[in-house]
C-alpha cells in the first residue's frame, strides 16, 4: 500500500544527520503511540497498555514537561485528587499540591505502571495511515528515531508556544514569555504584561520579593473571571496601595534597553524598565496538528474529533487534552482531561480487537 506522507520536516534536517530507518526493528513497534508526556499522555499510555495494548509515550523534553518549567514555587490552584491519573492516590500534606509534588507523583505514576517514555524526543513527522503509521523522532543531538505503530494520540498541549505581543523590542533578551522565580529581579523595574491568573501571581510574587513592579492590561480591570478568587483580592488590594503600579485599558507598544512606551487611555507613556514578562497565554501547535491532516475549526481552532471516541478527522489519529479546546486554552486543563485516555482506550479495545 502506498505511504502517504503527512508531516515531513526532513528539509530542516541537516544532510550530515542519519536518515530515518526504513525498516523498524521489533523494539520500535507499537500499536499506540501518544506524542506528548504530560499528564494527558500519561493517562492515555496508561489505560492504552491496562487495555492490553503495547504503547510507547514520546516526549521532546522530560516526563511531563510543561510542569517542569511552570514557575518553581508554583501552587496549583487544583486539590490533589483532581490531578490523579491511572487510580494511583496523590497524596500531599497540602490542600494544594505544589510543582514539586506533582513532578514526584508523575515520576511515580511512570515507575508504577512500567510505562515506557522516550523522553527528549521530538517527533519530527507522521507518515502513513491507520494501522500502519511511521512516526520519525530527533533527540537532542539529532539522532533519528523510526517507530512502526498502529494507533496515534496527539496530546501535545499548548505550554511550548506564547502569543506574542508583535511589538518593536518583544525579542530583546530582558523580555520573558515564561515566568519562573522572583530572585534575579531584586531591585529592578519589572513589567508584567497580561491580566490573568499567571500575570497576577507573577506581580505578587515579584513586588514581595523587591522587584519594582509594573502592570499593564488592555482591559479595564484585573480579569475576575481568570484570576483565582483567593488571588484575586491580594492583587487589587496591592494595586489600591501602590505597592503595584497598573494601568489599565493600556496597550505597551515598543520596548526597548531601558524603557516601554505605553498607549494608556490619557495618552502615550514612557516607563522606566529593566525586564518584560509578556504573560498573554499560549496556544496549540496548530501547524503540528494541520501538518498530520487533521481539521481545525475556523474560529476557535478546536481541531475536528468525535467527541466521544476523541479520534481526529484523520483516521486512527486520536487527540487529548487541552488541545481539543483549540484556543480556548481554559476550558480543559489536567482536571477534565486526565479522562480522555478513558475514551480514546475504550475505542482503541473495539478497534484493535476488532483488526486483531
Ligand atoms: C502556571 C500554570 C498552572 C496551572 N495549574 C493548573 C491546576 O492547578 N489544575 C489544572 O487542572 N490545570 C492547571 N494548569 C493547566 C494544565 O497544566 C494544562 O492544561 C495541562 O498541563 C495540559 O495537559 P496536556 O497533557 O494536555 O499538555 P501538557 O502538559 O502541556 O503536555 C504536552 C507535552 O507534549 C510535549 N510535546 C509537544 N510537542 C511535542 C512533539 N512534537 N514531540 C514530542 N513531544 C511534544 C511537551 O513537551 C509536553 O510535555 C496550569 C497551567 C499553568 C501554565
């Protein structure tokens, strides 16, 4: 049967690299194979193998990335039962788990279900079709990677790329999309761009940890319906003292070494700046999931599925978690989506039984 070829990015491959395998070799068959290891992916490789199918999770970092780089002392704002995958108990001394207990529990979810994860891959291209996918992999030293596999799940989230501001100055070095630890910021002018949860709690931490901080929001207030009700009166009541300076219904139109240029509602104003935290919320790799063959709805770029079965316009290609909200990034997060590896499990048991 002729191979189709849905994804090939072998022209960014340079020729001194090995080519993919044309053979796979038993160890790199599966017959499902999830792209992605965060807490989604972990879910679908767990209830893929306890439905009795041999499946491998790839990663291009480590086991659920996106978590390892949320800011170090972050709290989720979720208790700990609702973050649980595969019925393993997570336990936490805290009513809110932090960054680190959630590493450690997905660590030992992994080590308890032998659940094999290719970590530091990224999967370069999907060639094939249903029952016969070729999926190809570069680690970080670009070492090529071929797995034969039968079944597919994308649950590739949305953490790798920010929406950017498009503004002069956005790729100067002192400007962040990602928020980590407040010490390098002792003492300086900082800019928090964004009025959601994660602007709110990068403000607060900053300013307790000496940082002069500055907000900026192109909407008239903090956002109520994103911030946390338990953020949300420490942030306003910071901005009340002048603890925090905001402007509101303000747009930053140029950085630049020293400075950010403001449109605000009573006319341009220039700030004084060390750092930018652009914190303006990410998006799904949509050319990643185009590139596979997969549909994406027009306005919120929800890619097309079965909402039940969760398997994509392109047969035997399934997808998980927060990218089947499309943009809107909010309405599924580890709470809701830790059940579609449930769903997708289910129909992969009356479909692989079935081809058997
Ligand atoms: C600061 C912060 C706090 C949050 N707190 C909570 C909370 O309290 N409760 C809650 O329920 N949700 C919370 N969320 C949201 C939640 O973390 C995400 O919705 C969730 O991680 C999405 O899970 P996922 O498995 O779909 O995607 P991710 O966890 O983002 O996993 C996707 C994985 O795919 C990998 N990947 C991407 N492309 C490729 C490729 N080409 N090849 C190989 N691997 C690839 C990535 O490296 C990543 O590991 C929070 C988010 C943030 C930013």
């Amino acid at each position: 049967m002729a191979t189709k070829l849905l994804f090939d990015t072998a022209k960014q491959i340079p020729d001194t690299l090995p080519r993919a395998q044309l053979q796979s070799d038993p160890e790199t068959r599966y017959d499902v194979l999830v792209i992605g290891a965060g807490p989604t992916g972990l879910a679908c490789g767990i209830e893929a193998q306890r439905a009795g199918f041999k499946a491998l999770v790839v990663d291009k970092g480590c086991v659920v990335n996106s978590i390892y780089h949320y800011p170090a002392n972050m709290v989720f704002f979720t208790t700990p039962e609702l973050l649980e995958i595969g019925d393993i108990p997570f336990t936490s001394p805290n009513q809110k788990p932090n960054r680190n207990e959630a590493l450690e529990y997905y660590r030992k979810v992994v080590e308890h279900y032998h659940l094999p994860v290719a970590q530091y891959q990224k999967v370069e291209t999907v060639s094939g079709e249903d029952g016969d996918f070729h999926v190809a992999t570069s680690d970080r030293l670009g070492r090529i990677y071929d797995y034969q596999v039968r079944k597919l799940i994308v649950a590739t989230g949305y953490y790798d790329l920010p929406n950017i501001l498009n503004i002069p100055g956005e790729d100067l070095p002192k400007v962040f999309h990602y928020y980590r630890e407040p010490h390098p910021f002792f003492d300086m002018d900082v800019m928090i761009i964004g009025g959601k949860n994660s602007a709110a709690i990068a403000a607060l931490d900053l300013w307790r940890h000496g940082a002069r901080v500055t907000l900026v929001h192109r909407g008239e207030k903090m956002s109520s319906r994103s911030v946390k009700y338990w953020i949300l009166p420490d942030i306003e009541n910071r901005i009340k003292a002048k603890e925090i300076t905001a402007y509101f219904k303000t747009t930053a139109e140029e950085i630049t070494a020293d400075h950010v240029l403001l449109k605000t509602p009573s006319g341009d104003v220039e700030i004084r700046n060390d750092f930018v935290f652009a914190l303006t919320g990410y998006h799904p790799d949509y050319d990643f999931l185009r590139a596979m063959g997969i549909e994406l709805c027009p306005d919120q770029c929800r890619p097309v599925c079965d909402p039940v079965t969760l398997e994509s316009n392109v047969p035997g290609i399934y997808v998980a978690g927060v990218i089947v909200a499309g943009s809107r990034t909010s309405e599924i997060f580890i709470e809701n989506g830790r059940f579609h590896g449930q769903q997708i499990a289910a129909h992969l048991r009356k479909k692989l039984a079935a081809s058997a």
